[in-house]
C-alpha cells in the first residue's frame, strides 16, 4: 500500500505542475477552455493528493499529521480545498497562478522528508490534536490565499504607477477585487487561527507541557495572530485599504511559513514529533 501511496503523490505533484501550465496559457490566451481545463487538473489532482494521504493514515493507523511529509501534505490538501471552494464560488481566476507554485513547494519540501509509515506517539493520540491540526491548517490555506490576492495587487498596482500595465496584467483581476480578496480570505482564517491556538493550549495544559507559554513556536502563532488581528482592525476601524493592506498579509505569510520551515524543526521544544 505505500508504493500505491507513493503512486497517487506523484500523480497529485504533476498534475498540479500541468493546472499551473494551464493557468499561465490562460493568462497569456484569455482561453476560458483554459482555465476550466486548468480546475479540472487541480480537482484531479486534490483527489489523488487524498488518497495517497487515505493510504497512507491506513498503512499508519493515524491521520497523517506526524512528521514534515504527513504535515506539508496534508497542509496542501487544506490549502487546494480552500482553493478549489474559492474557484468554484467567485470570479477571481487569476489566484490558481499562486496557488500552484505554493503547492509544489510544499509537496516538494515534503518529500525530501519522506519516510515509511509510523506508528503515533502518544502524546498525539488526542481528539484535540486532530481539531488543532484541522484548523490551523484551514487557517494556513486561508492566508495563503490572502497573501496570493495581496502579492498580485502590489504587482498590479506598481505597473499601474509606472504607467506601463502591459496585455498580460490588464487581464489580471482589479485592484478593488484583489484587496476585498485579501480581506475577505483573513475575516475566514483567523477564527480558525483562533481556534487552532486555544485547541493547542488546552492539549499543551492537559498533557502538562511544561513552560509550553515559553515555547518560541507558541511566541510565533500569537505574533502571527497579533498582525492579522491588525489587519482587520486596520480594515474595519482604520480604514486601511490597497497596498498598506496588502503588506500586512504579506507579513502575516511570512510569519506563518517561518513558523512551520524554522520555528517546528530548530526551535520549538515539544512539537519536535511534527518537524
């Protein structure tokens, strides 16, 4: 069952590098048949992503959160879903470039670190460990989004004042949709991010984690909720609109990925299971 495991990752890792192909003709034809074919590559795709993550649960006997293979894979999964649910319901097509290349970096830094099938670790053997991994990664794939609309709008709007917005960015999205995006994906992702905390806290007090408040990855996740609190503070009470939007968002991503590439494996002291 591993080597089918293995046969569905692969299979997922291509067609996502194929949507991506796709999505960039799109750009460059404005061919809708395009971009419609480009969707159906990456819902192929999700789908074979999700078996080899079912295959590979069997094969464990858990759900597959333990290690950076399981967690990077399962962290895109969360973020094509959202992705996909995105597509599905607005109008804003241009993401999938995005989006793509994330995905490929993530399964690509995830298997560098493959290894067979283990057994789970106690101290992960909780309903409350799936829930915070549920929806940290729901968060996750929310800001990657948001940050995708906020890169677009920086680039976007610097052509803009150089005056010189070629036929290749005129078919991006507008200014307006991209920053309501950006908004609407991180109003979603922080009640997840919310949850996601306050579910580890619970875990880290009931396993009796000691000084788990002193634990940089902990000093991180309330950084990374601090600067997207701010954004909707910002947004709502401030007024804050464009490309001092856009910044945060792209500050708040930062945050996250230095969370999961630099905080789990080199400096975070009890969440060393999940590096």
């Amino acid at each position: 069952m591993e080597h089918l495991e293995v046969i569905f990752f692969w299979s997922a890792f291509l067609l996502y590098g194929g949507a991506f192909v796709l999505f960039f003709y799109h750009l460059l034809a404005k061919r809708a048949s395009l971009n419609r074919l480009a969707v159906v590559a990456v819902v192929v795709a999700w789908l074979a992503q999700g078996v080899s993550l079912v295959l590979r649960g069997i094969d464990a006997g858990h759900v597959p959160v333990v290690g950076a293979y399981e967690s990077l894979s399962l962290a895109a999964w969360f973020i094509v879903l959202v992705y996909i649910a995105l597509e599905l319901r607005t109008r804003v097509r241009a993401v999938g470039l995005y989006v793509m290349p994330i995905v490929w970096v993530f399964l690509g830094v995830a298997w560098m670190h493959y290894h067979a099938p283990g057994r789970l670790l106690p101290v992960l053997k909780s309903d409350l460990v799936a829930v915070h991994v549920v929806v940290i990664f729901t968060a996750l794939a929310a800001f990657v989004l948001a940050a995708g609309a906020a890169a677009l709008y920086v680039v976007e709007e610097w052509q803009l004042k150089r005056r010189g917005f070629d036929a290749v960015l005129g078919r991006l999205p507008s200014l307006d949709t991209l920053d309501k995006l950006t908004y609407h994906a991180i109003l979603f992702g922080l009640p997840f991010l919310s949850m996601g905390i306050v579910a580890g806290v619970i875990r880290a007090e009931k396993w009796a984690v000691q000084d788990w408040y002193f634990d940089p990855l902990v000093i991180l996740a309330v950084v990374a909720w601090f600067i997207y609190a701010a954004f909707l503070w910002g947004r709502v009470v401030a007024g804050w609109r464009g490309r001092r939007s856009a910044y945060v968002a792209l500050l708040g991503l930062v945050c996250l990925l230095f969370i999961r590439f630099v905080g789990v494996p080199f400096l975070s002291t009890f969440h060393k299971y999940g590096s």
